[in-house]
C-alpha cells in the first residue's frame, strides 16, 4: 500500500499552546481526511480536504491540503485538555474506496 | 441514533481458533470496511464491500475472510491461519459517492493466547 509520513509521532505540550502537524506522501492524493482517535475508540473524522490550497477550518483546527497534493497539515489552537488523543492524516487515491493512513500522532496535553 | 455497532468490545480467544467479528450500521451507507491497528500502526485495510455480496481485499488480507449478505452487515473471521492475530479491529463505513467519508465504529479488540 501506500506509505504515508506523519509528523511528529508524539508531542507533549501544555494547555493553550497551539499544536502543528503534517503528513506527506510519495504520491499525489486527491482528497486529505484527518481523523482523531480517543483511546479505545474509532476514529472521527474532523476535517476533509478535495481541492489543491484548500484551507478549511473546524473550530480551533485548521487543515490545509497542499499545492503539489502530496501533503496535508493540521493546526489545533489553544490546546485544551480534550484534545488529547491520536490524530490521524489519511489520502484518498485514485482507487475507488481506498484510503490510506498514516502512523499517527500522538498528542499529550499537560494542564 | 444512527450508527456503527460492533460487538464485542473485547474479544480472548485460544490460538487455532476462528473467530467472528461483527459490524453492524443503520446509516444505509453502501460501503463497508475492516481495518487493523496495531499500537503505534496506522490503520491498515483488511478488506472492504461496495455493494452486497461483493468484496475486495485490502492491504493485508491474508488469513482473514468476510461476507456481505446484507447492506446493513459485515462481518469479519479471523481464521487460524493469521499468523499474529491480536489487534484491534475496526469497521467503517460510507456512502458510494464519498468513499473518502468513512465513519468507523467503536472497535473489538481481539486478544489471541
């Protein structure tokens, strides 16, 4: 399958800092999707992403797709203590039905 | 409330085992899919259905089976020939024309001793 490279794997911060995160892929990817996952639980999805340059917003998170369509990046600002979670990126290709993730990151908010 | 159910959360299971997860959703979506995660992983794609009584391998369908009888069902076994079969497994799902919008359910996390 696909890789996808996400970045950081973990991040500690405290509350009310803002939070930065990217994931990169060697191939051109038509739509970005990030995802957040509580422990033990499914993912949600928080924001979708279908046009080159889009910026989208969701509350305090920002996404960005990116002019080449080979990367995406999440902003959460002022981090609050339930944002903590895994984030996940994830692209969909031309294969109908198929998206591919990346590892996660990892977020730890300190109060 | 519309949703994705699976069942159980918590699944033990002696090696050499089949064992059958189930995924159940009332959203009417047509898409169904099965995804494994394992700690520190990305979620990796098992097998998925776009209409009934059709279904595609994923990424790393070896030793695992589905079916899709029903649009609303979707249940996955894993076999005894998974050679590393504890993870937790996770079902979505999604309408035809945004395959991209999958919706994931709780999850069933499955211990093999």
């Amino acid at each position: 399958g696909q890789q996808l490279n996400q970045n950081p794997q973990s991040m500690f911060i405290q509350e009310g800092e803002d939070v930065s995160m990217n994931c990169t892929s060697s191939s051109i990817f038509n739509t970005w999707l990030w995802y957040k996952q509580d422990p033990g639980e499914g993912p949600v999805l928080l924001i979708a992403l279908y046009k080159a340059g889009e910026l989208t917003s969701n509350g305090r998170l920002t996404a960005q797709f990116g002019i080449t369509r080979k990367d995406s990046f999440l902003n959460i600002s002022a981090s609050i203590p339930s944002d903590v979670g895994i984030y996940f990126c994830a692209g969909r290709g031309s294969t109908l039905g198929r998206l591919y993730f990346g590892r996660g990151t990892q977020l730890t908010v300190w109060p | 409330d519309g949703g994705i159910t699976q069942s159980p959360k918590y699944l033990f299971r002696k090696e050499g085992q089949n064992v059958t997860l189930s995924c159940e959703q009332n959203l009417n979506h047509d898409a169904m899919y099965w995804y494994r995660q394992d700690p520190g992983q990305g979620l990796r794609l098992i097998y998925y259905s776009q209409i009934v009584n059709d279904f595609q391998k994923g990424d790393i369908a070896e030793g695992y089976s589905v079916s899709r009888e029903k649009k609303e069902s979707f249940p996955l076994t894993v076999t005894s020939a998974q050679k590393n079969p504890t993870a937790f497994y996770l079902c979505a799902s999604s309408i035809l024309d945004k395959t991209y919008e999958q919706y994931f359910g709780p999850g069933t996390r499955l211990t093999v001793t």
